[in-house]
C-alpha cells in the first residue's frame, strides 16, 4: 500500500469512531462533558470506563458516523474548549490516580474564527505542557487521521500506538502540496515525502507499536484490550517520578543527536 | 521599479516565503527606499534600521533581524551566544530541503532559524533566544527544537530566567513529524524550566503562527506582544478559505489578542528593554534582594 492509500483508508467514512473503541474495548463508560469555561465540544469525548478491572480516564475525538452526527462533531475538528475539556478531565484523572488512554481520530484542529479568539494556540500548547508533567500513566492511540498539533494535544504520552491504515502528520499532504508547491495535484507525492504511515514513523522512533488490520475489527479490538491492559500494568508499576522522566525523555531525544 | 519590488506583496505575512525582504540583498546598492507598508511612506533602509527597523512615521514595526534584536535588547558585551554551529540537515529526505537550507542560511547569513545564548538586561542575567523570519520563516525543525530545549535545560541548571523573542511560521514540513514532535520536546523543557519557579516571559513578534503559537510562545509565565504583530494558530487564508469569508481588519493581531486575554502587554520596541528589565527586576525572590 502506498502512503496516500493509507491516507484515505484512515479517512474512510467506513472506518470505526471513537464510541466504538470506546464500547469495544472498555466496559461502564460514563461520559462528563464540558471545560467549565465556554462549552461542550462534542469532537471531543471524555468519560471514565474500565479496562477490564482498571479504572481509566478516556479522551477521545469523534468524527462522527453520519452527516447528522458529523456535523455535531465538527467533523472531528476540535476547539479550544475540547482541548481544556480533555485537559480538565486529564487532571482529575491523575487526583484520582486513573491511567489516561487517548484515542485520536482527526484532520486537525479547528480552523475558524471562534477557535482563534478563544485561543486554538494557547488550549493546544497547554495541552502539551499539562500532559508531560501528568502524574498518572497516559497511553495514546491513534485509530484514523494525526492531524498536526490538534493530534499531538493528546499525544504526549508515556507511549504511542498506532493502528497499522491510521496516519499521523505535521500536515496534511494536500496542505503541503498546496503551501509547497502551489499544486494540489501533488499530493500523493506529498504524502510519500511526509513518511506518515504508521511504519515510517516505528522506523522514525515516534511510535512504539502498530496494531493490525489483517483482521475484522473485532479481532483488533479484543487485541487493543488485551495489549492495553498488559501496557497500563506495567506503566502503574513504575515509581510516578520514572514515569514522568521518561515521558520526557521520548520525546527529549527525538531530533536530539544533531549530526 | 526598484523600490516597489523590494518587497513583493504577499496576501499575508504568512505567505511570503520569509527570505522576501532581503531578495534584492546581493546586488543592490546599500542605501534603498522601502515603502512602508502601513503608510506608505518612503524610509530610507539605513534610517529604517537606525530605527531598530520601525517605521519613523506610522511605528509601523518591521521584521528585525534576530541578532541585531539580541544586541539590541542585551547589554552590551554581555551576549554569548550557545550551540551556534548546529546546523539542520535533511533527515526524512525531503525533496530540495537542503537547498532551501543552504538558501535561507546565505539570505540571513545564519545557520539556523533560531539565535540562543545568555546575555543580561538591565544587569539582569537570563537565557535568551530570537527567532529568524529570513531562515525558513523562522520555522521550527529539530534543530530549532533542540537548541531552545537545551536553552531552557541551561536555564533550569544554572537558575536563569528565560525571555524569547518569538517570530515563526510554525513547524517545518519539510521535516515531517520530526517538527511537529520539536512541540512537545520544547513544551516538556519549557514545564520542566517552570516547575522549578524560573521565569519565562516571551515577546510574540510578527508573525508567531502555527506550531510555535501551539507550543513555546504561548506556555510564558508572561507574555508581551509587538505592536500589530499577527499571533494565530491558523493563519488568516486558512480561515478565509475554511469560513469563505473575509477576516474582520486587525482579527489576530497583537492588539486583538490582548482584548481576548491571551496577551498581557502589547510593548511597543523601543520600550521592550526598559519593560523586560524592570519585570526582571520584579521577579526577584528575597535572597536577591535583600542580599543587595
């Protein structure tokens, strides 16, 4: 498969949303909303549920399953009070000592006005600095589409996964054809140029582990709960002090030996 | 026309490709008129930069290239510059990357988008950084990303304070993931920096977009503003292409922000030293100064 097919198989409308990772593979999932600022931003959904008989704080965003629901989702294009909605519930997941496990499905964060008068900058930027002092194990899955900072806000975490046609991006490939090269015909170059398939990236250091689709859906779901549940154990087995040193550390290191 | 080529209009400040304002560099002769873009009056180039490059008429505040705002802002003789010989190279292999690197390094005449180093102000020591609009529009890649992570670890071991000077497109594409990874790295160092107590205080220059908005220039204890400076996370043709509307005038600038609270000063240039020591001056914790 080349990298644009990846593209659009993560973009498939087919493809699972996020209350379908959430339903497969955890059970009691109770969903809290809003930031306690603005809004309730329905891209973004935050609960707590259990992964077999852990207590576990879930952020995830959502694109939606059809027009109706899209167009509550934003498409899965989150605002700023969705980012300091998953902050929110982030913190209280840490009070509480609950692990934090993230699913990322989407193109970006939002692009409008609102966004940028309530600070779609500061909400993402504050993600990440909340995120890496997080005292609680925080696991990030990316099911569909990385889109550029809106993706890395909930993805410093102790490890990265990736599902084997999901994509991850400083940019989208016909944004970077576009800016560029000033031509959107060049986007399956584009998408081979930014090595955003789920190998390139293991092979780039960014992630530890793709899941795969050989299989149903089902099949990846039970294998999600099985390998998730194994990964939090051990992550709630390190002293915390550890666990935040080498969150640090993954990404301290990346770009870090300049040749 | 000579002096209307000079600058070449781009829509927004986030279209041009950075390294504009100097094209004509090489083969010019020194003393040039460029028209201000605010006024439209015509500055000579050397009175424009006597002038810490804003405009005697309007203040409009033009680029400043990011050593002269070092020198300008630091005492003198105190600035020693850190990991200036780091260079980027073409990691992901990224169609003609090292050519637009070899370009952007002779346009600015530095080797990479960002200055780092320790200087004082007012007498005040602190890690310093400034960012280079004609290097790839000051756009973050992993070098970027490495050299004010180590400033803030710096800053952390030795106790400093940290003031940056933020002026970016955002991440670089043609590094791939690797940029869009510099924001969470440069954000753990900035957090780690902050959890010990040290200030950071950083001054959004125009543009600051993109992944730099969404990491380092938003994460400041304070955070000061040029005059008119566009600050965004998407830029304006983004949006105007997403909304398919025209952006309301001065949408995003640094006036604008500081109405919708994400700003606490806007400081005009020539009050950006006197501003930054006396807030360093502030800052001080009682060993300092009641030791004096």
């Amino acid at each position: 498969m080349q990298a644009i097919d990846r593209v659009l198989a993560a973009r498939a409308n087919d493809r699972p949303g996020a209350s379908q990772f959430i339903h497969s593979i955890f059970t009691d999932f109770i969903e809290l909303h809003g930031d306690r600022n603005f809004a309730d931003d329905r891209a973004m959904v935050t609960g707590i549920a259990k992964l077999r008989d852990i207590p576990v704080t879930i952020v995830a965003i959502e694109k939606g399953q059809d027009t109706k629901t899209r167009l509550s989702t934003n498409f899965g294009s989150p605002h700023p009070e969705g980012y300091r909605k998953a902050l929110r519930q982030m913190k209280l997941a840490e009070k509480f000592g609950r692990p934090v496990i993230t699913l990322i499905d989407t193109s970006g964060a939002f692009c409008g006005l609102g966004a940028e008068e309530r600070g779609q900058g500061e909400a993402i930027a504050s993600s990440l600095t909340g995120m890496m002092s997080l005292n609680t194990p925080v696991l990030a899955l990316l099911t569909g589409e990385g889109g550029s900072g809106g993706a890395l806000a909930l993805a410093v975490a102790d490890e990265v996964w990736m599902l084997e046609n999901a994509v991850y991006s400083v940019i989208s490939p016909e944004g970077c054809a576009s800016i560029l090269w000033k031509d959107a015909s060049r986007t399956e170059e584009a998408a081979r140029h930014l090595k955003l398939t789920a190998q390139d990236l293991q092979q780039l250091g960014v992630i530890e582990r793709i899941i795969s689709e050989q299989n149903d859906f089902e099949q990846v779901f039970a294998e999600l709960q099985e390998t998730m549940y194994d990964r939090i154990r051990g992550l709630l087995d390190l002293p915390p002090g550890e666990l935040m040193e080498n969150r640090y550390q993954r990404f301290r290191k990346i770009g870090g030996t300049p040749l | 026309m000579l002096k209307r080529g000079l600058f070449k209009k781009p829509k927004n400040v986030l279209e041009s490709s950075g390294d504009s304002t100097n094209k004509a560099a090489p083969s010019v002769p020194d003393a040039l008129f460029i028209t201000c873009k605010q006024c439209k009056t015509q500055i000579i180039s050397d009175d424009l930069e006597k002038n810490n490059y804003v405009c005697p008429l309007c203040t409009k505040h033009f680029p400043m290239p990011a050593r002269s705002r070092i020198l300008f802002m630091a005492d003198e003789g105190s600035f020693v510059e850190t990991d200036a010989q780091m260079i980027s190279v073409d990691l992901i292999g990224f169609p003609q990357y090292t050519s637009k690197l070899e370009t952007a390094a002779k346009t600015s005449g530095e080797n990479e988008a960002v200055i780092c180093g320790i200087a004082s102000i007012g007498g005040f020591p602190c890690c310093i950084f400034s960012m280079e609009s004609r290097f790839m529009m000051g756009s973050m890649g992993t070098v970027v990303g490495e050299k004010i992570t180590r400033l803030f670890e710096t800053a952390q071991k030795r106790g400093l304070p940290v003031i940056g000077f933020t002026l970016s497109g955002g991440a670089r594409m043609q590094e791939g993931i690797l940029s869009l990874m510099q924001m969470a790295k440069t954000s753990g160092a900035v957090q780690r920096h902050s959890a010990q107590g040290h200030l950071y205080i950083s001054v959004l220059c125009d543009p600051t977009a993109g992944g730099v908005t969404a990491s380092f220039a938003m994460e400041s204890d304070i955070a000061l503003a040029e005059p008119g400076a566009l600050i965004c996370f998407a830029g304006p043709r983004v949006i105007e292409q997403t909304i398919r509307q025209k952006l309301p005038e001065g949408f995003q600038s640094a006036e604008f922000l500081r109405e919708r609270g994400f700003i606490d000063e806007v400081v005009p240039r020539s009050e950006q030293k006197e501003t930054l020591q006396r807030l360093l001056m502030l800052h001080q914790r009682r060993e300092e100064y009641a030791g004096n």
